[in-house]
C-alpha cells in the first residue's frame, strides 16, 4: 500500500513539473506551435493505457455523437456514447 502511494506521489509531482513546463512554453513560444504538443498527450494516454491496463478504445463507437453531421455522414447506424 505504501508503494502504491509513494508512485501515486511520485505521478503527481511529475504532472506538476510537466504542467509548469507547459505554461512556461506557452509563454516563450508561440501557442500555434505549442498546441500540438498538448493535444499528442491524449495519444501517448490512450497507448499507456493499452500498454499498462489492456484497455483498447473504441474510436469508431466513441469518434462522433448521432446527433452530430459527422456521425450521420459517416455512420449512419452509430449509435450515441
């Protein structure tokens, strides 16, 4: 138990520090060339937890809501999330 915390510990200072290195890009740098690094978190998230809990998601049951253009154009069977 005490592991589990000091990682889980450990995970938040590492966020922390990633945080505040982001903001102080966004400062320096111009936000158009800093955006993409933001946004390629949420791909190395999804293959972590690929890697780490098995879990694959399903983009094509989660990429769009029905009531959206682009699920009616795409999907027209989709169903909502």
């Amino acid at each position: 138990m005490a592991a589990c915390q000091a990682a889980l510990a450990g995970i938040g200072v590492l966020m922390a520090g990633a945080r505040s290195c982001f903001i102080q890009a966004i400062r320096r740098a111009d936000t158009s060339f800093v955006s993409p690094f933001w946004y390629a978190t949420l791909v190395f998230a999804a293959l972590y937890d690929m890697a780490i809990f098995g879990v694959v998601p399903a983009a094509s049951r989660c990429w769009a809501r029905r009531s959206s253009w682009r699920a009616r154009a795409f999907w027209p069977g989709a169903r909502p999330c």
